[in-house]
C-alpha cells in the first residue's frame, strides 16, 4: 500500500470514529439522565387534583416548589411556575 493509500485509509477510520462517538453523545442529549417524563414529586404533588389546580410540593433538592397541575406526558403533574417547556 502507498503512502497515500494509507493516510486516506487513516483519514476514513478517524472519521468513522468521530462519527460513531458524535452520535453516542447526542443520544443522550435533554434525557435528563435516563428520566422520562414528569418526576415522581409532581406527580405525586397532583393526586386527588384537577388540571389547573395550584399545589405546593418539594423538588429534588429538597427545595418548597409552587406549581400548576398540568397534563404531562398522558398524566397529571405539577409544574412549577416559571417553567419553560424544552423548544
């Protein structure tokens, strides 16, 4: 094999390489760490509620939230004031 041969063989893995790592990262890209959908606390938050229903409940710092119960993915949960869904 040339010279050339080579670096374009080089040039071709290194790409397949950047490729495969690039689609890797992007797929866990807004999964908040494997977690889909509303966390437990907000749904827990809106048992016994009606949409629309304001509630107070705890976040996952520990932190006292005050939300809005809401239709999210097919279940009602809490959201708090102020969120703004991911575009």
């Amino acid at each position: 094999m040339t010279k050339k041969g080579i670096v374009k063989t080089m040039v071709l893995v290194m790409l397949l390489a950047m490729m495969s790592v690039s689609a890797c990262a992007n797929s866990d890209r807004g999964n908040r760490g494997g977690q889909q959908g509303p966390p437990p606390e907000a749904i827990k938050a809106c048992e016994g509620k009606q949409e629309g229903d304001k509630v107070t409940f705890e976040g996952r710092g520990g932190e006292s939230l005050s939300g809005t119960c809401q239709s999210v993915d097919d279940q009602l949960a809490a959201v708090p004031e102020g969120h703004r869904s991911p575009q």
